[in-house]
C-alpha cells in the first residue's frame, strides 16, 4: 500500500507565528502543527516560548527546525497514519511559516512537495519595493519566487486564508 501524503502548504510571514497564524489558517487548512524553519529562531529559545504561546492557545504542536532540517521534519510529518479507527485528523495539512521566499525555495529545492505558497508581511527594507499590501520584494525575491512555480507550485500573495490571491509580478 502506498503512502497518503497530507497537503503541505506554506506561508511567508517576517512575524512567522501569530495569531492569525494559529486561528484564522489553522481553520481553513485543519493543520495540527506548525513547523517553522529558520536558522535564527531555531536559536531563540525566548522568541519560541513567546510563539509557542499562541500555538498552545491554537490547540496545536510547534516544531522550530533549522532550514537545513526542514525537510526531513516536514517529509516525517506528512505521510498520513491509518489506524483502525480512521478519522479526518490523520488527514490533516502540514503548515511551513517562512520568514523569506528563499528558505521555501531552499526546502522546495531539498525534495519537499508544496501544495501552495502565499505570502504577506514581507517588511519594508532597503532596495525593496511595494508590490502589495505590506509585500515589499526585490529582484531576488521575484527569482526566489519563479523557481518555486517551475515546481509547480504555486505561488500568490494573500493576506488571510479568506481573502483574494494577487499574482507575483514578473518583475519589479
């Protein structure tokens, strides 16, 4: 019998986890976990408690991994178990909050399968521009971007899990 795999959906947040992360996504998605890659928190154990504060009040489980690690963790949280007693639980998603395009680029490029990608609250920084909403990009963030929808994937900004996806522009 071959693996199910649950549906793997990723999110660019600078914030990474809060609160709409752990209410308004967890509703739409069903995800039981979150699993948030990034070199830097992996590090922070103060900024994961403050985190894990709204992942406890969601109900759910919080992994922080290096972006290295990433893949493994989220292939290993994927495959849907079947018990006995089968329930819409085991078929459940697998939610990635990413701080850049670049670290879903990098897990994408390390062999994870992405169902979607959105992105929101991508900061205003120097030689960045507004593409929408608070969406600031630059070049290498549009490339970032295009070779995660040669994957197949694709890829949209969106501000909650309710509201209108707006196309990546080509270019800046």
């Amino acid at each position: 019998m071959s693996e199910q795999q649950k549906k793997i959906v990723f999110r660019v947040d600078n914030r990474l986890v809060h609160g709409q992360i752990a209410v308004d996504w967890k509703q739409a998605y069903q995800f039981s976990a979150i699993i948030v890659p990034d070199n830097q928190l992996a590090q922070d154990k103060l900024n994961q408690t403050l985190m894990k504060m709204a992942i406890r009040a969601a109900d759910l489980k919080g992994y922080f991994v290096s972006v290295e690690e990433a893949p493994d963790v989220i292939r290993k949280l994927s495959v849907v178990h079947q018990g006995l007693l089968a329930d819409n639980r085991s078929k459940d998603s697998v939610f990635v909050v990413c701080r850049t395009p670049a670290v879903v680029r990098k897990i994408v490029e390390g062999g994870v399968t992405a169902d979607s990608v959105t992105l929101w609250n991508m900061f205003k920084q120097p030689k960045k521009k507004k593409i929408f909403g608070v969406v600031y990009m630059d070049e290498s963030d549009i490339e970032d971007v295009r070779a995660i929808e040669k994957t197949g994937v694709s890829v949209a900004i969106q501000e909650t899990p309710y509201s209108k996806k707006i196309t990546v522009p080509q270019k800046i």
